[in-house]
C-alpha cells in the first residue's frame, strides 16, 4: 500500500475581511488576511504536501473590496496564492464582464463547471484542475447552483444548471471522462450551502470517486465535517475569523483517504504571526479608503443591529421604513442579505453606510391582491427558508406576521391592525434583484405579481434613497417590535 500524508487549508465566504479585529478583555487580534497569511505559510514551511483552496464569494462585503470592486481583493489574493479557488454568487456582483476581468487578473486557477454560455452550451470558466502533489493526482471541480446565481439571471447571456440533479451528473461526466488518468483525490469546491452540499453528496455514484466536498454559502460553522455517501462534507464559517483544516492520508492503491482530521482554527496571534508584508499594503488600501470615506453622514438615536438575517432586526426595520416612504407602499420587502454588517451606528459615517448596505439596485412598486400576500409571507417564514440558505426579509412598519411552523401557516397578517383580506389590493415595494428572482424567492412570479397593474420604478438607485435620507433625517430611532412572529407550536 502507497499512502501520501496531505493538508488541506479551506476558507469560504471571506467577503473582503481584510482587517484584524480587536476582541476580549486583553485585546487580541482575531482575523484579517495578513493573520491567516501567516498561518497559511507556517503550514507551508511545517508540511510536505500542503493544498489552500476557497470556496466561493471573495469579495463583496468591506468597505476596501467595495470601492476597488474586488481588484483589491484579487490583488491580496496573489499574494497568498491560494491552489484552487471557486466561484461564489458574489463573485458575479460587479457585473459578468468584471468577472471575466477579475479572472484574468488572478495568478491561481478559478473553476467551476457548470456556468455556461448558454447559446453555444461552452462552459465559461475552467472546469476542473488537476494538480500532481508528490506524485499524487488530485482533482478539483467547481460547482455552482441556480439557486446561489440569481443574480445572473439579468444576464441571458449565461446560464447554470438548475436543480443538484443537473450538478450532480456534470460532476460525473468529469469524474468519468478522467478516471484513466488515474486520479488519487478527486474534491468538489462547491458554493451552493452545507445542507445543499449534503443532498448533492448522496446522489453522486460512488464509482466516480468523489472523497470531499468543500463547501460555502451558508456560512455554516461546524464542530466536524458531516459524512454522507462516503464523502467528507466541510466548510468554515464565514470571514477570516477562522479556517479549516483537514489533515489526510491518501492510498494510491485504492484512491481513497485512509485517515483523517480536520479542526476549526481560529485566526489569532496565538496560531501564528501576521504577514507584515501583506499588512503594509492592506494598511495602504486601508488608508486611501478612510480619507474618502470618513465623511460624517449623521447620527441615529443608538445603535442598530442585524445580528441575523432570519429574523427582524433594528436596522432592517429601519431601511424597509426608509424605502416604504420613498415608494408609498402597504408593504416594504428588503433582503436580508442585502445588509452586509451586524450594526450601526449612533455615529454614521459614509464609509460605515457604504460598507452596510454595498448593492445598488432599482426600487418596484406593485399591486397585488391580499391573498397573493399572504402567499409571500407563507413563502418566505416557512421554516425551511430560514436554514441560512433562504431568501429572507426586513418588512416596514405596520405590518404584523404571527407565522406557526408546526402548521407551516400564518395564523395572522395585518396591516395597520386590519386583517389582510382575500380580496383587497394591496402594494408592496421590491429590489430589482428581487423582482428578477421572484418565484424563487418571494413564490410569486413576475407575471403574478403584474397582473393587476404593470410594475413601476421608484427609483434606480436605493443607495441614493438612503443617502439622501441619512443625510437629512438624523438622531432616528428603530426597534424590533414584532413585525415577524413565529410560533413554535400548533
């Protein structure tokens, strides 16, 4: 028997997490890129056989990667050298063109599989990477959901395999296509979330090899990995806060893993020093960003918070009020993951709002009846949806939802204190992005939701709606006050 000892270092979903941050009584450094620099190459220099791979979404998230629409980010990535990266949703937020631009400035290979150019069914990125460590051959694929590249559904130009099962037979196709090279490893970089990772595990073939799958998206932190099919399954969390590590035994004989172990390590100065080199130029980013971007904007009345997306929160109140106004809808519904940060204020600067709220879309206003929304609201409050993979929203004042999952049903909706009825009208306000998605998202389809009146544009910018507003409105005041309600019992 020929067996090979491999580390394979993962993060995902670092979202431009450049800076250290202060935590705990004694004021430790946790995170940052030029910390996990550093224990990237300690690993380096302590191991034979060491592998860095990310899973998916880079960028889109800080302040830094915001205003150098991820050129920033790649840059530092050059410098880390990761092995193999994926492709995350946020990875296409900055336009498909920038995409193809950020690709061709990175100096480490990006997969991905099944993102194709629809009418000539020719894959945009590569779709695997093979790597030859110590006379081993390990394999990586990319994989990528519809359900996580919504957002490139404004671009017809570009389409993905819908549902897992699409996924999972492209996964075979590669694996079929290389067995002859004899392939020791073969690992899906997947970005499509854990649960998701773990549905796709059990409909791959066992003959086609698959032994991991590392994943992202869901921003899922694990105590071990999950196994399902014979497949490891693991991500790490979200940021740069902490990375994964799996440290395996490979047979040549059998390409198989014989052993293995995998931790959670949190980025610190106990785990290794910074790079210092690294941290001069993230510092000069730094720098160039907070002389633009410390601009005072305001004041609110205290700190506001978003600690999840799953369920109402201070600042997201306040945003679906802010946009409720512009639009003079009964029903205001922001995306939960259009708010990047967990908190607020009271001082606001136009960095701190730039870095909270990144995406800039158009603002909708449509005509709905009652039954229609109440179908969004069992649409969305499902508990199923709040898995950290959903789709989920801040909603404005007046309204009261009391959703009951052991019944899966709302027992109430009103607004202003009136029962929502069947029958009445009503208008609720959307993100474009969120208009472009609505049958997944919200259960209604853009045909449904115009069928009483066409749709009309508020405004093309809802960053300059809330600009505008923060600016002129100050010391305002938000609370958690049972817009959303759920029950446990029958």
């Amino acid at each position: 028997m020929k067996t090979k000892e491999f580390t394979i270092l993962h993060s995902n979903d670092m979202h431009g997490d450049f800076l250290a941050e202060v935590q705990g009584a004694e004021g430790n450094l946790i995170g940052g890129l030029a910390l996990l620099s550093g224990y990237v190459n300690q690993v380096r220099r302590e191991e034979e056989n060491v592998l860095y791979v990310i899973s998916g979404d880079m960028v889109q998230g800080s302040l830094i990667d915001s205003e150098f629409k991820g050129i920033s980010t790649i840059e530092i990535m050059n410098y880390i050298a990761p092995d193999v990266v994926t492709l995350g949703n946020h990875e296409i937020d900055y336009g498909l063109p920038h995409l193809l631009f950020l690709e061709k400035m990175a100096n480490f290979p990006i997969v991905n599989a099944n993102m194709y150019i629809a009418k000539y069914s020719k894959r945009l990125m590569q779709p695997y990477l093979i790597l030859n460590v110590a006379g081993f051959d390990i394999m990586f694929i990319g994989i990528l959901t519809e359900a996580v590249l919504q957002s490139l559904k404004m671009d017809r130009l570009v389409g993905t395999f819908i549902s897992l099962e699409e996924a999972s037979r492209e996964v075979g196709k590669i694996c079929n296509a290389y067995k002859d090279e004899d392939i020791d490893l073969t690992v899906l970089l997947t970005h499509i979330g854990f649960e998701s990772d773990k549905e796709l595990a059990a409909l791959l073939n066992p003959e086609w090899g698959v032994d991991m799958i590392i994943g992202g998206h869901s921003h899922t932190i694990l105590e071990q990995p999950a196994s399902v099919n014979d497949i490891l399954i693991a991500q790490a969390g979200t940021g740069t806060d902490q990375i994964g590590r799996f440290d395996i035994v490979v047979d040549d004989d059998t390409n198989s893993i014989v052993d293995w172990k995998w931790q959670l390590l949190p980025v610190d100065g106990s785990l290794a020093e910074p790079d210092g080199d690294l941290q001069k130029f993230i510092d000069s980013l730094k720098e160039e960003v907070d002389r633009k971007y410390s601009t005072i904007m305001g004041r609110l009345a205290q700190k506001l918070t978003h600690p999840r997306r799953e369920e109402e929160t201070s600042l997201g109140n306040l945003f679906a009020d802010i946009f409720a106004e512009r639009a003079q809808v009964d029903v205001m519904f922001v995306g939960s993951g259009s708010i990047r940060g967990t908190e607020l204020g009271p001082l606001v600067t136009l960095g701190d709002y730039t870095a909270i709220f990144p995406f800039d879309d158009a603002l909708y206003r449509f005509t709905i009846t009652g039954a229609q929304l109440k179908q969004i609201f069992k649409h969305i409050l499902r508990p199923e949806n709040r898995d950290r993979e959903g789709e989920c929203y801040q909603v404005s004042k007046g309204v009261k939802a009391v959703y009951v999952d052991a019944a899966k049903d709302l027992e109430t909706l009103t607004i202003n204190d009136q029962a929502v009825k069947d029958g009445d009208q009503y208008t609720i306000g959307l993100q474009g992005y969120h208009y472009e998605n609505s049958a997944p998202n919200i259960g209604l389809s853009a045909e449904e939701l115009t069928a009483l009146q066409p749709s009309r544009v508020v405004t093309t910018s809802v960053l300059d709606v809330l600009e505008e507003y923060l600016r002129s409105h100050q010391n305002l005041s938000s609370k958690v006050e049972g817009r959303l309600t759920f029950k446990t019992g029958a």
